[in-house]
C-alpha cells in the first residue's frame, strides 16, 4: 500500500481510491453522496464520505462567513477555505487517514470549489497558489445544470441562503468550473472527469455514478 506522508502536500500527485463531487449549489451533490453511502452500506465496502467546508473548527469558521453571519474580505475567505482543507486532507482523521487504511474516499467539494468560487471574488492567483499544492482526486464528478434550476432548489430547501447563492453569481461560477475543467481534462489526463446532467432523476443519476464506483476501493 502506499504511503501518503505529509511530504506530498507539497508535490502534485493523482490520489486512488479518491472521488470528489463538485457543482453549483443546489446541483445535488450531496443528495447523491447519501445515496451512495446506502449503496456501499449495503455491500460493505470500506469507504468514508465527507464534505468541505468541515466540521473541524476550520470548517465552522468558513461556515458562518458562507452565511454571513461573520464579514471578512474574499482574500481571507480563500485562505480560510485553504486552512480547513489543509486540515481535512492532513490531519487527524482526515482525508488521507482513511485512504491509508485501505477506504476509498468520496468528499462533496475540494479544490475546484475554490477555484471556482474564490478565484471570482479575489486575486486567481492567490487562490491558484494557496490550491496548487494539494493532491488531485482519481475521479472527478461534475454536476452541471442551469443555474435558475439550481437556484430554485436552494429556495425550496428550506436552509438559510449563503452568500454567492445568487444565479447571476451562480452563472459565473458555472462558467468558471468549465474552464477548470477543460483545463485539467488537458493538464492531468490521470484525473477521470465525468460530467453529470444533474437535471435528470437522481435515481438515474445515481445509476451512472454507481456503475463507476462500485467497485472502489481498488487494491
């Protein structure tokens, strides 16, 4: 089994056995991860699944500038979104943790959120920099839809609304995670993207994404 010390924090590499979800808000990323869960409950397969922002303290911090209950400047949004990732990547309990005892990883969110997000409301570069170093998943999933669909759904959920839940924003980061894509589709041929039309059943979806994932972890 590999080893994933800390060491790689500071090297790009593609990670097995790690799946990340992305998409605007109200795509139904995590609605799809839950149904994944039952699935692999069902089989007993080792896996873990998680999300970003965290729980740890990090993640609660991001969680309430998201809400606005707490006002900082984009630039120190993006270096808290790194800090929380950082720590659900390398630290206790955290993603490559559990990659190392054997578990195939699916998290609701990674880098490309920020890349995505935060590289609309301050300095690419920064976030560019503040992200580059973190591993790469095997497998990409990106759920895309309209972003007045995806809006609708966040209204009719019934949580608070965050901050860059606008569809004008909403379009933009629409915009920005295709020419992501497109350029790590074209950079790093070892990263699998897959997109999803997430305006289709999510029992269909889920459909798709299980006859990809079944089988992980992959020894």
């Amino acid at each position: 089994m590999v080893s994933y010390q800390k060491m790689t924090y500071y090297y790009i590499m593609i990670v097995r056995n790690f799946v990340v979800f992305e998409g605007l808000d109200g795509t139904g990323t995590t609605t799809q991860l839950k149904e994944l869960e039952k699935r692999f409950r069902n089989v007993n397969r080792p896996v873990h699944f998680t999300a970003e922002p965290t729980d740890r303290e990090t993640g609660k911090i991001v969680r309430k500038v998201l809400s606005g209950s707490v006002a900082v400047e984009p630039e120190t949004l993006a270096r808290l979104f790194a800090a929380d990732r950082g720590e659900h990547m390398y630290g206790t309990d955290g993603i490559l943790s559990h990659l190392e005892s054997g578990k195939a990883v699916f998290t609701d969110r990674y880098v490309f959120s920020s890349l995505a997000y935060q590289s609309l409301s301050c300095d690419p570069l920064l976030v560019k920099t503040l992200n580059e170093p973190f591993p790469l998943p095997e497998l990409l999933f990106f759920f895309d839809i309209d972003p007045e669909l995806a809006m609708t759904r966040v209204h009719t959920r019934g949580a608070g609304k965050e901050i860059f839940e606008t569809t004008e924003f909403q379009q933009r980061v629409r915009d920005k995670y295709r020419e992501i894509l497109d350029h790590y589709g074209t950079t790093e041929p070892g990263m699998t993207i897959v997109r999803i039309n997430a305006a289709e059943s999510i029992e269909t979806i889920t459909e798709n994404i299980w006859s990809l994932v079944e089988n992980l972890p992959k020894l």
